[in-house]
C-alpha cells in the first residue's frame, strides 16, 4: 500500500531497522513517540528538537540508528524547501513566506535557534544557515560570522530568522539590538537584510512589517 498508509511508529520502526536487546524496533518508535507527546505536545518534534546524543539517549539504541533517524529528516526537510509545486525555486516577498519556509524546522527546537536564510537578486532562497544555538544575545550572533557565508555563496540580501520557544514571538530588547547592528553591517558590505522574523509555532512576527525603517 505504500508508505504513505504506515503509521508515524511504522515509519520510525522501518528507519530503525532492530531494536535493542529488550525491544523490537516497534516498541522503540512507540516509546519515542509516547516521550516525545510528553515532553514536547507533538509525536515527532523530538527528531528535530534533539541532538544525537539526547535522541540516543532517548531512544536507548546505537549512534548509527540515531543518524539514520536525523538524516531521515534532513532529506525530509530539503525536499519541502526545494520541491515546489510550480516548479520554481522559493522567493521571499514577505515574513509569511519566511514563516512557511522553516516553520517545520525551527519551531521544534526547545532552545532559541537563529538562522539565515541567503537570497539572490531575485529574492530566492539560495540556502538557509543555522548560525547558533542558544540565547540568542550579541555573542552568539556576531557580524563577521553572520555575514561570512553571505559573501562566500555571493548572496544578495538575506533573511534574519529565530525561534521564541516560549510560543510568544514578540521581538525582546536583544532582538532589536541585533537587528539594527546586523542590518547596520549589510550596508557597509553591500549584503542588504531584508527581514528578521521571529517565529513560534503558531505565529510569527515580521520585523520589517512592523519597523519598515530599519530595512531601508
């Protein structure tokens, strides 16, 4: 029937492969998911959220089992960012479009995640950069590291992104701060930031709607 009448577990299983030593492949994935429900209200946020060492904590399976299971999503997460129906590649237009592009990635993590997405003259997205891990704060997110990948991959602007873990994707202090050095930056190096958007899993806030000005 396919793989798409499998169950979340069935999939999980069939990625797995084995089990353990007291488990079958199905009673781990189920285990997985029971957790997961618990810790994060979503049967797979956890496969996003976690690093190989929490996952094969988790799990109580081998590091191998645990990289199929990340490289699983990752193949995932490429396929939705670079298959569009129409065939064309993602532009950006607006914070909507930004929220769509990570939503699936991003609003899964349980700590702050900060991210940028690179554009070409046309506004579409050469590749997204997971740039720091963390409380987001100034050094964490430094200029020089920002912008690196920018000219390495010749970008013409760029996106700023970042998650709220909270779920409250109001802008604080820090993410203003930022915004206004890193935008302050682009216009020194010709890379200009066209957005910075905040994102929780529900909602998002759009910078650039809110304080056009900055951007110009």
């Amino acid at each position: 029937m396919g793989a798409e009448a499998l169950s979340d577990a069935e999939l999980l299983a069939v990625l797995l492969g084995t089990g353990n030593s007291r488990e079958t492949a199905m009673d781990v994935s189920r285990r997985m998911l029971s957790l997961s429900e618990e810790k994060y209200g979503t049967s797979l946020g956890f496969l996003i959220g976690l690093t190989l060492d929490e996952l094969r904590g988790m799990t109580g399976v081998g590091p191998a089992k645990v990289a199929r299971l990340k490289a699983g999503v990752e193949l995932g997460r490429r396929l939705y960012r670079t298959v569009r129906p129409e065939g064309k590649p993602f532009a950006v237009r607006c914070g909507r479009d930004v929220y769509e592009y990570v939503k699936t990635e991003l609003t899964e993590y349980d700590r702050e995640c900060f991210a940028v997405m690179l554009l070409n003259t046309r506004n579409q997205v050469i590749s997204k950069e997971v740039e720091s891990i963390g409380s987001l704060d100034s050094s964490l997110v430094h200029p020089r590291e920002i912008f690196k990948n920018a000219i390495r991959r010749n970008a013409a602007s760029m996106v700023l992104v970042h998650n709220h873990p909270s779920g409250d994707p109001t802008p604080s202090d820090d993410d203003i701060e930022i915004t206004k050095r890193l935008v302050e930056a682009g216009k020194v190096l010709g890379i200009a930031v066209f957005d910075h958007v905040i994102v929780s899993r529900t909602s998002f806030v759009s910078l650039r709607e809110i304080s056009p000005g900055w951007f110009l």
